[in-house]
C-alpha cells in the first residue's frame, strides 16, 4: 500500500516566478484536499477536490493560485509569480467519503 | 468559527514519565476530532479519530479521549522515539467536504 506522494518534496524559487506542485493520493480515494503550514503553526485549509470536481477553495487561496485535478486522479497546485509569503509546506491530504484525511510529505517551497 | 487550541505549546519529559497533552475545541457541530503525530519535515501521520464524547482509542503508549469540550492525549512511559509535534484537527459536521481545523500542536522532546 502506497501512501499519498508529493513532488518535489523542495522547491527553491525566485520571487515572480511560477511553479508547480503535483499530488498523487492513495489509489481509490475519491477525495483530495491541499493545505498549507507555516512554521510553527498548525496546516491551514485550501481547497478541495470529489472526484475530478473543485468543491470548495480557501480564502487564503489568492487568484494567483490554481488547483486541477485531472480524471480525478493526481492534482496539480500552481502558484504563479510567486512571492515571499508563499514560503511555506504544502501539503496535500486524501481520503474515502469524509472521514480521516491521509497526508503526504509537503512540498517545501522558499521563494527568495 | 471553528477553533482549536492545543496546550502546552512544547513539553519535555523524562523518558518513562508519563503526561497528557490538552486539545480544547469549540465547532459548530463536531463530526470528528482527530490527532495526528508530525516528525520535522515530513506531513502528519494519523493516530486516532474520536466521534463522540466519551470515546477513548490506545495505540502503544498512546491513549486519546474526548469529552464535549476537549480532547486528552496520554502518553504512558514515553520513550525517546515518541519525540514528535502533536497535532489536534477537528471536523465540522456542518460543511459538506470535510476540511481539518487544526491547533498549532504541541512538541514534545523525551529524554533518555
């Protein structure tokens, strides 16, 4: 059984540039969600997918970000020209109906 | 809003000597409380859910139960590889897609 993987685990990136991060969840969960940590605080919410379906986006989630998910399978999360407050863990998290959540490693992205 | 509060925000302990963690809660509504274990770098590993008040789960030297108000994790005998960020989320039974509301965790070192 394979866990939820994150690529890449480290992003280093200059600020006003884009990036990517890709999510594959545990094989037949049908429900993905994406979150945020910052140091010392706790994962922060946001945004959600049932299927292939975006059901629900976070008011942290600003208009330079996007969240897909293809078939309903992998997800993808972009953040375009990207600033320093967006240095942070994200993680992304996935389940069967609604109950506990599975995380991966994050990705750890630095924007310099 | 939903809101968790975790205390201590850090605690050390002896190896062998045993504490509780605190996870106070108020939600609209509680579907699920959840904790989880979060090493440095790396994404939340699950622990336990509880659903309903009075419910107790153990796993190992861990214990977590939960009354209408908040939440106790025991750690009985801790050893030095129980070091870890321990985090609290909780599930709101009012909203359709489930997000974690989570504390800011405590972190607690055991010495040997």
């Amino acid at each position: 059984d394979t866990g939820v993987s994150q690529d890449p685990r480290h992003k280093i990136t200059k600020r006003g540039q884009n990036v990517t991060f890709r999510c594959d969840p545990i094989s037949e969960h049908n429900r993905l969600y994406w979150y945020r940590q910052t140091l010392g605080q706790g994962p922060e919410f946001l945004t959600y997918f049932q299927n292939e379906a975006q059901l629900e986006k976070s008011r942290l989630l600003s208009d330079r970000f996007s969240a897909e998910r293809p078939k309903g399978s992998f997800s993808t999360l972009e953040i375009q020209r990207t600033e320093q407050g967006d240095s942070a863990m994200y993680l992304c998290a996935s389940g069967v109906g609604g109950d506990t959540q599975y995380f991966g490693p994050g990705t750890r992205l630095t924007v310099l | 809003e939903d809101q968790v509060t975790q205390s201590p925000e850090a605690l050390r302990l002896q190896e062998g000597e045993s504490s509780s963690l605190n996870c106070s809660y108020t939600v609209s509504g509680l579907r699920g409380l959840f904790w989880y274990r979060q090493d440095p770098g790396k994404g939340p590993e699950f622990l336990f859910t509880l659903y309903s008040a009075g419910e107790e789960k153990e796993k190992e030297r861990l214990k977590a139960t939960l009354t209408k108000k908040e939440s106790f994790l025991h750690i009985t005998a801790p050893k030095p590889e129980d070091s870890a960020t321990y985090l609290c989320a909780v599930q709101a039974s009012n909203t359709g897609f489930q997000k974690l509301v989570f504390g800011t965790g405590t972190r607690l070192l055991v010495s040997p």
